[in-house]
C-alpha cells in the first residue's frame, strides 16, 4: 500500500520567520547609518549602484543587498536616472544635521556584535563562517574552503535545522504543482529529502534521486525510511557543478541557487537546462525579490541573511527567467507555496 500524502500545516508559519529575520533590518539599518553615512551621501548627490558601491568601498552583491533592504523599508527610492536617493522620511531622520535626525539614537547599536559582524561582511563580500568548533563554512562547498556540509556532526546539524522549514513546505508545494506526468524527479542539492519525499508519497508511480554531499545524504536515507519511501528514492553522492546529471523526467532546485553568487548560480541553471528531455521541465523553488530588486521587505531580510552566511543573495524572476532563457527553456508563471516560497517552472522549446 502506498503512503498518504504529506499533510501540509494547519497555520502559515510565514510570520515567525519574518519576525526571525527581523534583526537584518537593524543590522543593515544601524550600518547604513551610523558605519557608511549613506544617507548623508546621497543627499549630497545621488548616485547609481556602482558609484555608490565605489564611494562606500563595496562590491555589487552587498550594495544590491544593503540598498534593496533600505528600499523595502522606505528609505531609498530610485530616480529616473536610475540613481539613490534618500525618500523624505529619511532626509528628515537620517541625513546628519537634519532638525530631526535621529542618526545618534541609531548609532546606539552601532558597536553590538551583530553590526559589526554585517559592516564585515558589506566589506568583504565574504560569507560567515561557523564559530563552533571550527566547523568552516556553511551551506557551500568550494575548493580550499572547509565545508560544514563535509563533515558529518555539522552537516547533520545544519540539514536537521533546515528540515523545520522544509517540512511546512513540502507538501504544500506537492500539492500546488502535481507531477502526474513524470517518472523520475531529480532533486538537485536535495539536502534531507523532503521535497522529494512529499511528491513521493504523493505520486505512488514517482521516483526520485536526492543529488547532494554524502554526509548530508545520511539524514536524506533517515527521512525515506521513516516516510516508507526508501524503495523509491535514491540517494546519490555528487557534485552539481561538475558532475554528469543523472537522467530524469523533471529537475527541481529547492532552495539552492540562493546560496551561490551569480556567475555560479545561472551557470548551474544553464547546465542542468541542458540535461531537461524534451518532455520533462525545470522546478526553482525560491523566494523572489521583486524585478527591480527593491523589496519586498521580508524577502530583502531573507537576502540578507543569505548574504551573511553564503556566497548568494535572494534574486528576482527576472534574474532566473533569464538565465532559464538562455539554458533553451521557457519559463512559465510563479506559483506561490509556503513561507514566502514560489516555484517556477520551465520546460524546452517546443
């Protein structure tokens, strides 16, 4: 007998992260203010994002994501020269010697540990690592950088985390996007195999391979026993980057483009565009920053938290339509999931 589908949660637990990543605005906001004078800046002369990022000493990533969090909170807007400038609210709060800035009261927060620990990462357009036994970097793996997705006390750690998350989800994106059609579904960097286990248990005639690390696979192996889906659901070792793409009918990323800068992310979006059969189609299942990268808010948080603890950033449909469009894949409209999540199919040319 086949198992029942997953049964997705009674309540949207989309107000607890929005509450969770709350503190990036107060991080970027306390940055922006009292380490870069940003406001002061562009009040003197408003400025396009690669005369901004020069003046402040920043790379493209963190100006995208320190300007698109500042825009989502009213505080930025961009003219018809496509340059930054300070909104009212902020000429009068922001902007120092303004009647009735409030840039010291922000500066009160300008030397707490987690500031400091953004204006690093701005700098640097470096990613956090882990502080906890020195596990090295989290969510990536990269040549010369010690991953925590490597080792199996971190892996673990890091995959069981994000299983909270992907359990409220999954089967809500099961549901809302069917793959009746479909015999194989390769779920790309598929981390504790849940996406792929909701579909499972959802399409009794489905099967799946989980693509990701081998210490992360473990909890991916755990979760098919528990869900009576292990005789379906393959677990495959590999590299996504270099590694031959196993065959399948549809190709899902969940939640990993995000985690890689853009020269990475489109250049895996275009090799696995290539691997899609004529039938078959393409699932990104991401949040999507709005196509001028200027909100909304709580996907700008969610950016920022991915910009300290990985090579990536939220990007918008615009960013991945246009990288499935040169893959030779047409993509087609968003639908929503859970917890700010859309997926966004695409299929070949016909």
């Amino acid at each position: 007998m086949s198992p029942e589908p997953m049964t997705p949660p009674r309540r949207d637990a989309s107000p607890i992260f929005e509450h969770f990543r709350g503190v990036y605005a107060t991080e970027l906001l306390t940055a922006a203010v009292a380490h870069f004078n940003l406001f002061g800046l562009l009040a003197e002369s408003p400025q396009d994002a690669g005369t901004l990022g020069g003046a402040l000493g920043l790379d493209s990533r963190p100006i995208i994501v320190l300007t698109g969090a500042l825009r989502a909170m009213g505080l930025l807007r961009v003219d018809e020269h496509g340059r930054f400038t300070p909104t009212d609210l902020a000429l009068d709060h922001l902007v120092p010697g303004a009647p009735f800035e409030v840039t010291g009261y922000i500066g009160l927060a300008a030397h707490s540990p987690g500031v400091r620990e953004m204006v690093e990462r701005l700098k640097s357009n470096q990613p956090g690592f882990l502080t906890q036994a020195g596990q090295g970097a989290a969510y990536i793996y990269r040549e010369g950088i010690e991953s925590a997705m490597e080792t199996e006390a971190s892996a673990r750690e890091l995959t069981l985390a994000l299983a909270g998350r992907s359990r409220n989800v999954a089967p809500v994106l099961a549901s809302k996007l069917p793959l009746h059609d479909a015999k194989v579904l390769l779920d790309v960097g598929g981390g504790n195999g849940l996406y792929s286990i909701a579909y499972l248990r959802s399409h009794p005639d489905l099967r799946a391979v989980v693509w990701d690390r081998p210490e992360v696979l473990k909890v991916a192996e755990e979760y098919a026993m528990e869900h009576g889906v292990q005789d379906r659901l393959e677990c495959r070792a590999g590299d996504m980057f270099s590694e031959e793409v196993p065959a399948a009918d549809v190709i899902l990323l969940s939640n990993v483009l995000h985690d890689w800068d853009v020269s990475e992310a489109s250049a895996l979006v275009g090799r696995l565009a290539h691997a899609v059969p004529p039938h078959g189609r393409m699932l990104i299942h991401e949040v999507f920053m709005d196509d001028d990268l200027g909100g909304p808010l709580e996907i700008a948080l969610y950016s920022a938290a991915l910009f300290a603890l990985t090579e990536g950033r939220a990007y918008s449909a615009a960013e991945y339509r246009s990288w499935l469009v040169k893959g030779g894949l047409v993509p087609g409209p968003i639908v929503p999931t859970a917890i700010h999540l859309g997926v966004l199919p695409a299929t070949p040319k016909t």
